[in-house]
C-alpha cells in the first residue's frame, strides 16, 4: 500500500506541475492576429504547409458557392431551312456536344433559330425554335435580316434557363470548351477590323445621336460571337431590329455598310442601350489570315481556302486544293475531304480535319430522305426587286 501512494503522489505532483507550466507559456506567447494558412505556416525548407481544415472548413462555407458557381451560357445560332445552312449547323452542333461538359466550359443549352417559318428534318436532331420570317420584300433580298427579328421572336416566347446568351452562326467550330467571357455587366465579343465607327461617323449619327456620347461608344462589333447577359439582350434585340431595317431603307447606309449593315446595326443598338463590350481577339480566329489556333475557342470558315500544290496561298484565285464552303450551297460537302498539301497552316488543317470528324460521325450524312429548300428561297437569295419601305416599327419597347 505504501508504494502505491507514493506512485500516485508522484503522478498527481508531476500533473500538477505539467499543467502549470503549459499556462505560464500560453501566457507569455504572443498573440496571431491571422488565421493559419499558406503565408504563414512554412517549414524550415520553405515549404507551405496546408492549412489548418478545422479553420478551412467554415470560410469555404461561405465562399465556396461563389468561387464554384457557373455562369452559363445559351448558344443560340440563327440559319435558314436550305442545304447551305443546314450542313454548317449539323457540323456546329457536334463540335458544341464534344466541347460542352469538358472542364472550363460554361456552355449550358443550345437552340438553332430557324427562320423559314416551318419546322424540318432536323428538329429531331438539333433543338430548334421556329421562327417567321419578315414579311415578303421586306428584307429587301439581304436575308440576314431576318437574324434580328428571329432573336426577338425567340427571346420573347422561349424558356431559356441560362443567364446569358452566345450569339453564334452555322459557320462557327468550336475549338475548346468556352467559359463565360463577359464580366460586370460588359458582354464579349469579337473586334471586327471592317467594322469602323469613327469612320463611319457621318452615317451612323442618323442612327446614334450625338446626345448619346462620342461615336466611340459604339464597338467595332457585330452580334456573333457575342457573349451577353440575357435580360440586356432583350432590349437589344428589337432595337437591333428596327435599325437593321432603317438602315436598309436609308440608300447612304445601304450602300456604306454593304453585307455588314446587319453588324454595324447591332453595334448600334447595344450602345444605344449602354451595353459595353470586352473585345477579345482571341474569341475567334479565320482562315486562311489566321493561321495558328493558339486560345482561340472559334474556327470562323467565312473565307475561302486556296492554295497550290506546294501549300503557296493563292487567295482571289481557285487554287489547285480549296476548301470553300460557297462550294456547297446546294449539296452537302462529301465526306473525307482531301488533306491540304504540305505546308498549309495549322488553322486550315484544324479545320478540314474537324470536318471530317464531324461528318464520318453524323448520321445520314448528305443522304436522301431530308427535305430542304434549295438555295433560291435561302441563303444566295440576293436579287429581289428594291421596293421602298419607311421604317417598320414592330411595337417593341
């Protein structure tokens, strides 16, 4: 017994004292200011040491939803209802399908804008809202026209989940998935070097008076590729429409602007409603000017390809290979286009190459059984007879 008690004095003793000691040292320790974490917990090598979970926990609790939180995107591409458009849109839509859930993406929904009125073969394949056209005439033979009063049509009757809209078009491949590049209210697009307001200032203040600032708040854009929130888009739209038709109807526009008139209108509206844009170069890329990917996220094939056997551009002039999509508009392109010769940049091969892909992977690829309009009453159309119309407003605020 007498060393047992002995044993259990010298046990409570050194507690005793073991406690003591702890709180003269709490005591005497400076106090942190800061939580644990990166800046300030380094071993002796320099390296950091994570932080302290117990801490970590509740601040990611109460940022975490921000950092995660996606800002989805609608991508919305307008086309008509014949074979040139059609082919384009195919090819788009499965280059949007193998790029939508890859990591960076912010591309949520997809809609192909059909402006002929009626539905077709597709609506199957590709989700499809159907719009009408303008009425007979009124596009005056420059169908794209049709483009803005299709967006108000769809941005007034469908459901659209997503907060932001990408305005794309059939001639677009996605390259890499596409995150949300507008930011603090600003929508994204892509810099036109065509488009010139300060050049064109004369004109465009019939359109955007001087009361509305310098001419220099209209940017050097068009509506493709934009990306922008979608409850501004819907004020833009039906101004985007009423100032595409008033240019057209003014000969001084009309003759200035040419096939761009659409994009200069566009421009116009968004800065008639203090919509800014981020200009990002690198949004898009076209061949042949363009010849390397780089980060751009869109191949923009609007321009023919021509080259000679020896991989020498011969643009202006048919080449002994081509890639031209004005090739195609009553047929669809074969499969398995030919390769361009050696020497041919990286952005021409990139996109032959997506071609190929998508059309040795889409189903019915140029087969019979699709009933389309032949090009008369879609995209070529270009020759009607110029009637005068005042400007047709549609009774939208």
């Amino acid at each position: 017994m007498g060393c047992g008690n002995t044993f259990f004095t010298l046990v409570t003793v050194f507690s005793v004292a073991l406690i003591t000691y702890n709180i003269i040292i709490s005591a005497n320790a400076p106090l942190k200011q800061d939580f644990p974490g990166p800046s300030n917990q380094k071993s002796r090598t320099g390296l950091v040491f994570p932080q302290d979970p117990i801490i970590k926990m509740p601040v990611d609790k109460q940022i975490g939803p921000e950092i995660k939180k996606k800002r989805l995107f609608h991508t919305a591409v307008t086309a008509s209802d014949g074979v040139y458009n059609t082919w384009q849109t195919r090819i788009m839509y499965y280059w949007f399908k193998k790029f939508k859930d890859e990591d960076g993406s912010d591309m949520g929904g997809f809609t192909r804008i059909l402006h002929s009125g009626k539905a077709d073969d597709l609506m199957d394949e590709i989700p499809t809202f159907v719009a009408q056209p303008l009425k007979d005439g009124m596009d005056q033979g420059y169908i794209v026209l049709n483009r803005p009063w299709a967006f108000v049509q769809w941005l007034q009757q469908a459901n659209i989940e997503e907060d932001y809209i990408l305005m794309s078009e059939p001639d677009h491949i996605i390259v890499k998935p596409i995150p949300n590049l507008s930011k603090d209210g600003l929508g994204a697009a892509f810099p036109f070097f065509y488009i010139e307001p300060k050049k064109q200032e004369t004109i465009l203040r019939k359109f955007f008076p001087e009361e509305k600032g310098p001419i220099t708040n209209i940017d050097p854009i068009g509506n493709s590729p934009v990306i922008v929130g979608k409850e501004a888009l819907k004020k833009i739209a039906p101004t985007w429409m009423n100032v595409s038709l008033a240019m057209k109807n003014d000969p001084d526009a009309d003759k200035a602007f040419g096939w761009v008139l659409e994009m200069y209108a566009y421009a116009v509206s968004s800065a008639l409603h203090g919509v800014g844009n981020i200009l990002y170069k690198d949004f898009m890329l076209q061949p042949p000017w363009d010849t390397e990917i780089g980060n751009k996220y869109i191949i923009h094939y609007t321009y023919g390809c021509d080259y000679d056997l020896k991989g020498k551009l011969t643009y202006g002039k048919i080449g002994e290979w081509r890639f031209d999509k004005r090739s195609y508009t009553a047929t669809w392109p074969p499969r398995n286009l030919p390769m361009p010769p050696p020497g041919v940049p990286e952005s021409v091969v990139t996109l032959v190459n997506m071609v190929n892909e998508a059309t040795a992977n889409i189903p019915n690829w140029g087969e019979n059984g699709y009933r389309f309009h032949s090009p008369d009453n879609g995209v070529l159309r270009s020759s009607l007879t110029r009637k005068s119309f005042g400007t047709k407003v549609f009774g939208f605020s």
